[in-house]
C-alpha cells in the first residue's frame, strides 16, 4: 500500500526559547528529481521505483542551546551526495574536523552520546538528531556545527523533524542499502538487555522500569513498527527526562547548565513540573523509543530487523551495535529495485515550498 507523505505545518516545534531556523536554496551541484516527475507516479510506477537514497534539498540552519554549556550552538545541515552517509563538521575548529555518525565513532555515552574523529574531535547530544534523519529516511547530510554539542532543542526530536521537512528532500540514483538481522544478537548489563532478532520491517519493542509515583505504569511498555509516518506520529515529539534532584546536582557540577524546563520533562517528587505535563501518556518510554533509533542509526545504513531494549541505553545500544557489526554473518546487505519488496513503507516525496 502507498501513502502519501503529508509535509505537516504544525508550527509546535517552532516555539521552542531561544530557537531559529532558516531555509536557503541549495548551492549544490546534485542533479534535481523534477518535482513532476515524482508527483505524476502512479501506484503502478511507484510499486516498480527502486529504493534510492536521500539528501535535503536545501541547506537548513537552526539556533539552540547546548545543553552542557549552556552557550548558543549554530547549526546547519548541508545536502551531502550519494554513499556520504551522515557526518558532522567542526567548523569552530581550524582546521575544520570531520566526525563520521557510526559506531565506532562513539567515545563516550554518558547522559548523551558523544563521537569522536580519529584526531579527537568531538561532537555529543547527537541522537536526537540521528533519530530525527532515520525516522524521515535520509541517508546522506552534512551536519556542521560550531560547538562540542548539538543543541538541545526542546528535548525531542521534533525540532529536527520541522528543519529537515522545510529543507526538503531530494531523491538520488543510487539504491539505498539495508543492513537486515540475520541472527539474534544481545547484551546485557546488571540487567538491563538490549537485542536484535531477523524481523521482515523494522520493530523497535522497548520497556522501562521506572517506579515513581507520576509514571503511569500501564505506560512504561511500548511496540512501534517505525517507518515515516509512525516515527512522526508517535516517536518524535517524546522529550528527554530527568529528576529535579538530579538537575540540582548536575548544575552544581557545572554539567547540564542549559537543562530547563524548555528542554526536558522535569520530574518532580510527586509530580511533573512542566506547566504542560505530558506530550503524550508514554513519553518516558516513547523517548527510550527516539533514543534508541538515534543509536542504531550509527549502523550507518537502517536496519531491518527487530530491535527490544529492556531499561536499555545508550552505552549499551552501542555495544550492541558493535556486536552486530563485528561479524558480517550477524547480518546482509539488502537493496530493494522494487519499493513493493521492502518491508518498511518508504513514503514519496512530496514537495514543499522551500
Ligand atoms: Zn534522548
């Protein structure tokens, strides 16, 4: 079945304090699919399409807070060309460093997930932005930004998903690789587990443990089939968390000092201190959910397969992860000529007006 992608113009993620984002035309040289050519397909013509891969097709910029430091981060993600995959780029640093978005790359995951280059440049809080590009399928972009740290946003992914909806997205030739489970992988850590199984889609089952009085506990387990649609819908607007307590402490280590109620869901002793509450029931699980698909994202192609994640988190998503891709028997790399053969819906491309 094909469903046509409606970009949404629901302004929410634009609220966000101390956020901006700009839209330019693209300078890039990549040949343009006429936007014709993509409306005018048919079920017919759309069922026979190759799957290819894709870019923005516009440079986009944002303005947020970094969360640890608390300063201002510029922000631009760039059309980047066929097999690029995702990478960032200092450019406060001369010379500018590149940080490609795999798993290796990971150095650290400790409240975010931090890459390195081989030199030793940095760059953390990255999932939510990951997750973002893997939720609306883009495949190659350059992510440049000015500081050790991506903005925060608001938390969730939302803020991502408008910037890249307003950048547009382009098709390009060359057939977007799978990476599909062939065999069951798991690591566990003081009991919390994380593990990938064969699964003909992509199903993200994920439960947590969280026993305090403001979380409902028929809302601590969830099972999302992620493609675009679901991925916006359910997954992208779930903020990040965290205990005031811990909040105090962070701020008097000098940590978190651009955490506030404009970026994470605040739990208090016996309540949630957000004016607003909750986005939605389970947004504590849900987010488990956006950073989880942040994390497999560094795989550096989308999986097919099952993925359940039991109190699971970053450090251990990237174990898994390095698991998986330490032996080449764990998995196959599929390309589908015909969209009707792949098992996780991807939408058209619908143009906008950036
Ligand atoms: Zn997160």
């Amino acid at each position: 079945m094909v469903r046509w992608r409606k970009f949404s113009t629901s302004l929410h993620s634009c609220a966000v304090k101390r956020t901006e984002c700009a839209v330019e035309p693209s300078q890039g040289s990549e040949q343009e699919v006429p936007s014709q050519t993509l409306l005018n397909w048919g079920l017919e013509r759309r069922s026979l399409a190759l799957i290819a891969q894709r870019t923005l097709k516009n440079v986009v910029r944002a303005t947020g807070v970094g969360l640890h430091s608390g300063d201002t981060v510029y922000l631009t993600l760039r059309p980047a060309p066929e097999n690029h995959g995702i990478q960032f780029k200092r450019v406060d640093l001369d010379p500018p460093a590149l940080i490609q978005a795999t798993a290796d790359s990971v150095s650290q995951t400790t409240l975010s997930t931090c890459l390195s280059s081989p030199e030793g440049a940095t760059v953390s809080t990255v999932e939510h932005l990951l997750s973002a590009l893997s939720g609306l399928g883009i495949d190659n972009v350059l992510i440049e930004c000015n500081a050790p740290e991506l903005p925060i946003m608001d938390g969730s992914a939302s803020p991502f998903v408008f910037l890249i909806q307003s950048a547009g997205v382009r098709e390009q030739t060359a057939p977007r690789e799978y990476l599909r489970i062939t065999h069951i992988i798991e690591v566990e850590d003081s009991g919390k587990t994380a593990r990938l199984e064969p699964f003909n889609g992509f199903r993200i089952s994920f439960s947590i443990d969280f026993d305090h009085p403001v979380v409902d506990q028929g809302a601590c387990k969830t099972v999302v089939d992620v493609d675009e649609a679901s991925f916006v819908r359910e997954v992208s607007r779930a903020r990040t968390f965290g205990f005031m307590r811990d909040l105090d402490y962070l701020k008097a280590n000098n940590l978190a000092r651009g955490g506030s109620m404009a970026n994470a869901i605040v739990v208090g002793e016996d309540r949630i201190l957000n004016d607003d509450g909750l986005r939605q029931n389970d947004e504590f699980v849900k987010h488990k959910v956006l950073d989880a698909l942040g994390d497999l994202y560094l795989a550096g192609r989308p999986i097919i397969g099952h993925y359940s994640g039991s109190r699971s988190g970053h450090a251990l998503n990237n174990r898994l992860l390095r698991q998986l891709l330490s032996d080449p028997s764990h998995y196959e790399v599929v390309s589908f000529e015909n969209a009707a053969d792949c098992p996780i819906p991807v939408l058209p491309i619908v143009e906008n007006d950036a």
